[in-house]
C-alpha cells in the first residue's frame, strides 16, 4: 500500500523552504510600534491576523533600536502600523527592513484627526504626535486600522466592520466615562504637569491646563534649563500634585516635587499600555486609570 505524505509536510520535515501561500493557517501579519497601537489593532483584527509590537510594555516608544526578534517580526509583514508625527523616531531603520509592496501606514496622520502643537522644548510648535490620548482621536485610529485591514485582507472585511463597529461603541461609552470621572476635578484643580507634556490632547478634550518638564521625550530630558522653566510654570499654577509616566523615570518630577513642596502622583500611562498583568494593560484600561488617577489626585477631598 502507498502511503501518501502530503508535500507540505515532507518539506517542513526535510527543512525545505515552504512558501508562505502555502500554509494552512495564514493569517494576516500586521506589525505595530508600541503597545497601544498594538492593542486597538487586536480589537479590530480579532483571530483574523496576528498582530504583534516592536516595543514591548513599558517601552520607550520615541526612541527604540530594533531587537533580533523585531526583524525576524519586520521581514514577515504584511502590514506594518505606525504612528506617526515624529513619534517613532526610528522609523528610517523600520523602512530598511520591511519588503517593498508592504503597506506602512501612519494611523494618526492617516485619520485626519485635528492635530496640537508640542507645548515646550526643541519641538515646540511641531504636531504633537500623542492624539491617542484623546478618546475621540483613538476613535478615528480605529476607523483608519479597519480601512487598512479591509485593503489588506478584503476577504476579512465584514469582521474587521463588525469589530470595529462594536469597538467604537466601547470607546463612545470610555469617553463619556472619563468626562464623568473628571467632573470630581473643580474647574481652579485642573492642572496637569507631568514629565513629558504628552497630555495635550487629553488636556483639550477633557478641559485641563498642561505642560510637562520638556516637551516630547525625543529631546534631552531633565536639563537645569527644563526643570527652572517647570519649577516657575508649578509655582505660578499651584497644581495639587505631580504626575509621572510609566515609561519615564520619576526622578525629576521628584527633584520638582520637593523644589515646589508638591506631591508626587503616578504613574500615568500614555506611551505604553502596562503588562498584561498590570493595573492597565489595554487602551480602554488604561485611558480609564489616568482618569480616576488624575481625579483622585486633583480633586476635591471630600472626606
Ligand atoms: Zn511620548
């Protein structure tokens, strides 16, 4: 009797090189910068695609060097998100790697969502890339990652639609959620300083004042000349407390803290989502945390 051994598997068992198209489970590859972006992908993607992050939790997304594991994750794409406006300043080294023909697709400058500038430091004045800190924004990255998926898998179009469509809902649902949490904040508390001003988006749609020790964590961060600027900004606002970021070092919140007789609050989550067993491990979790942080925080002690 002949046995029959399919090709496919003969050459997986004789380390034959076996075409991608040939595989059974296919599913579309999509590559992300940072963890955020990795998780509004998954929420639309579902089982259809395996999606992955080049930084991994608790990163520092504006500057990053490709690991081994990120060029084997890079030469397999099939779609690669990005933020853009600067964000990723490794961007160029991303580029190199990716096969020609493979979509690489700013989200956040793809959604046409109304952009902010930087309020301080070198960049000053240049489109403040953390739109994803206002929810309506993360609305439109999410509209943006459909249409992409759409183009890229057309056969996967009516569950990235319906995925998206309930996600959406999700997101019209946190949004009002952080307004609501926030109304515990009395118009004179609303002030936001942290390490990186990366708030300005959260600020605009949320109604706070902000600023930051510097402006994007792309330039040198905790100068004399950033830490006087800030320590000026804190005792002319009077805010109640603080805040530091999950990926930046609380040292310098710190030294202004006790400069300026402030409490020290954190961490805010905004360039990173935390790990998976953390207390924010996904952009609705997250957004939701800084809410009741920053509520917590400045609002009115009520006890
Ligand atoms: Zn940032």
């Amino acid at each position: 009797m002949q046995v029959l051994v399919p090709a496919l598997v003969l050459a997986m068992v004789l380390g034959v090189a076996v075409p991608r198209a040939a595989l059974a489970s296919e599913a579309l590859r999509v590559v992300t910068t940072f963890t955020v972006l990795e998780d509004l992908t998954r929420q639309v993607a579902g089982e259809r695609a395996e999606v992955v992050t080049l930084t991994p939790a608790g990163a520092e997304v504006h500057e990053w060097e490709l690991k081994p594991r990120n060029f084997m994750a890079l030469e397999h794409a099939d779609l690669v998100f990005y933020n853009g406006f600067n964000l990723e300043q490794w961007m160029h080294q991303v580029r190199a790697v990716v096969a020609d023909g493979v979509p690489v697709v700013a989200l956040a400058e793809r959604s046409g969502y109304p952009t902010r500038p930087i309020v301080a430091g070198d960049f000053e004045g240049a489109p403040d890339p953390h739109l994803w800190m206002d929810v309506r924004a993360a609305r439109e990255y999410v509209r943006t990652i459909r249409e992409a998926l759409e183009e890229a898998d057309p056969g996967g179009a009516a569950g990235y639609r319906r995925r998206a469509a309930d996600f959406k809902e999700r997101l019209d649902a946190l949004h009002d959620e952080v307004v609501r949490e926030l109304e515990r904040v009395p118009a004179q508390r609303r002030l936001l300083v942290t390490s990186e001003a990366a708030f300005v988006y959260f600020a605009a749609a949320y109604d706070f004042r902000h600023d930051g020790i510097w402006g994007s964590n792309a330039e040198q961060e905790g100068t004399p000349r950033q830490l006087m600027r800030v320590i000026d900004l804190v005792n002319e606002w009077e805010p109640p407390a603080l805040f530091w970021e999950s990926t930046i070092s609380d040292r310098y919140v710190r030294s202004v803290a006790s400069e300026t007789g402030t409490r020290v609050a954190g961490p805010l989550y905004v360039d990173s989502v935390s790990a998976s067993s953390g207390e924010a491990p996904d952009y609705i979790s997250m957004m939701r945390f800084n809410a009741r942080l920053v509520a917590n925080e400045l609002g009115v002690d009520e006890r």
